[in-house]
C-alpha cells in the first residue's frame, strides 16, 4: 500500500484535525468528550502515544494472524505487533495518528471502519482499545461492521468502560474548558453491556480480563465472529 493511498482523507470527522490532531503530533494535550449535561471523559494522549504497557500487552497477547487495529491512534498497539513479526494493519481517520504510525514502524491506512477496508472478510484479530467501541455512537451497528470485516470465527477485543453502562450521547472535543468543533455522536459501554449487543450481533464471548495500567484498572473482553 503506498503512503499516498494510506493518507487519503475520509470525509469530515472532529478527530481528523484541529486539538486531537495537534495533541497525537505533540504526544500530549489536556482533552476530554462532553456533552450539554456535564457528562466528562478525559482522553489520555500521554499514554495513547507511549509504548505498549502491560494491559496493552495483554491485548497483543491474544491477537492471532492478521491483525486490524480500528482507532489506531498513535500507534503503540501496531508498533508492538510489528516487533512481534505479526501481521498488521492499523486505521485511523486521523491523517496525524496514521503518520505517527508509519513512523513508528507500522502499517496504517487513513480509513473509517465504515468504508471499504483491505482484505474485507479476512482479518484473524480486530482490535477496539481505548474506548473506540464509542465510534459511531451506535455499538451494535458497529459490531456489525466488524463482523463483516473478520472472518468466520474471527476474535475482535474491545476495551469496555470500567463502569456497567450503556450510554449514548453527542459530545464535543474540548481542549482544558473549551469546545473545539462540532457535537457528534458517541458511546460508552461496559462490559456486560458489550456482551449483550454482542450476542445480538453475530458474536459470542470467549474471554474477559481485567489487567492494571498506570492509570488504572483497564477491562476488556474478547468476542468470536459466528456465522
């Protein structure tokens, strides 16, 4: 794949540019998703765009033949597979996150998981860390999609939040108190709620963990793609 082909734009998205962008290039930044009520969730770029720590190592642990990280942001979970030797693709609709990527040794596609994807129908392993079971807003519609995009008996991992919730709300970016672009949709969904759409969904569970980070304790749970 040419590093033209990865870096197309994919339409307008608020993770594209603007303060994620800069925060993925600076390895930093004080952001969070609100919504009109209050409701907060902190985004941890530090750790983002670090190496693998552990809980990341449990992930890349189970990932087995050819990989698909969705959401790849800066790329530690590409770049810890690649050291591997595994086979690995990383997307992102950040066009900075998808650089980072490269740069760290990896392979990665400016790409939503909702557009036509590489190798469609035959990833092994597909990855949703780092809270990116949120895109969309809409968890269901989104396992959906990966399901058409693994193969049959195929392992998706996802980072579900450490609460039991399962909310949807419109949100905007903000750097320290203030709103950078526009509201969009997104999710929030913990563990049991995962395994319900799930279920719905054309997967069922194989495994659930809980594994300490420095910024605590991260969940997850690996599902396997039926028929």
């Amino acid at each position: 794949m040419s590093t033209a082909a990865s870096l197309r734009s994919s339409g307008p998205e608020p993770w594209q540019r603007g303060p994620y962008a800069e925060a993925v290039c600076a390895a930093q930044g004080v952001l969070t998703l609100r919504d009109a009520e209050g409701w907060c969730l902190p985004l941890d770029i530090r750790r983002w765009s670090a190496e693998a720590d552990a809980a990341d190592r449990s992930v890349v642990d189970r990932c087995a033949g050819r990989v698909l990280d969705i959401g790849c942001g800066a790329g530690r979970l590409v770049e810890e597979l690649s050291r591997r030797g595994q086979r690995v693709l990383g997307i992102d609709v950040c066009p900075t996150a998808v650089i980072s990527t490269i740069c760290r040794g990896g392979r990665a596609a400016s790409r939503s998981v909702f557009e036509p994807l590489p190798n469609e129908g035959h990833w092994d392993t597909a990855l949703l860390v780092d809270g990116n079971i949120g895109i969309g807003g809409d968890p269901r519609r989104l396992l959906e999609r990966i399901r058409r995009v693994v193969r049959f008996r195929g392992i998706l991992i996802v980072e579900t939040a450490p609460a039991d919730v399962d909310e949807r709300r419109r949100v905007r970016i903000h750097a320290g108190q203030t709103a950078k672009g526009p509201f969009f949709a997104w999710a929030t969904v913990g563990s049991r709620a995962l395994v319900w759409h799930a279920r719905k969904s054309g997967w069922t569970l194989v495994e659930q963990w809980t594994d300490a980070s420095p910024a605590g304790e991260r969940h997850f749970v690996a599902l396997r793609a039926l028929v």
